[in-house]
C-alpha cells in the first residue's frame, strides 16, 4: 500500500528552501499493489506488480474512509524500511 501526498508548486518551492509545507487541507493518492515474489529483491521488483486498487482522498477524513472501505486499519502501518515494500 502507498499513500502519497499531493505536491503543490508550494511545496516543490518548500522542498528547495530546505523545508516541509504542512497543509491541512491536502490530499492524497493510494495505491494498494501486489509483487511477485521471484522479484521482490533487487531492481527489478515491478516486474510481475499488478496494482489492485487505486484512489483518491480528498483530505485526511477521506484517506480514513478510504482505508476503512478497504478494510485497512491505519495502526497496521509502519515506516518504509520496517515494510516488505520494495519502493
């Protein structure tokens, strides 16, 4: 599962004035995948990926209602390199 923030033009300038913009009001974008596990090591790890589901949230209250539809608790998730995701 990935969830990524919508980028803005503020926050590209943000980015390279070295900080982060907070945005209460931002969305995101959700992408529930599957991998092959003969390619999950390595560079070559979306050979074989089939995305499952994608969404958009408009903001934090839609990306809950969207893990809930999905039957996804929030609390399952962990940091990026605790994970078996290989992105």
């Amino acid at each position: 599962m990935d969830i990524r923030p919508e980028q803005s033009d503020l926050d590209v300038q943000a980015r390279d004035e070295g900080w982060a913009r907070s945005d209460a009001y931002r969305g995101f974008r959700l992408e529930y995948w599957e991998y092959d596990g003969e390619h999950i090591e390595g560079f070559d790890y979306d050979i074989g990926a089939a995305l499952i589901r994608s969404a958009d949230a408009l903001d934090e209250s839609d990306l809950t209602t969207v893990l809930n539809a999905w039957g996804v608790r929030p609390g399952l998730f962990v940091y990026p390199l605790d994970s078996d995701d290989p992105r």
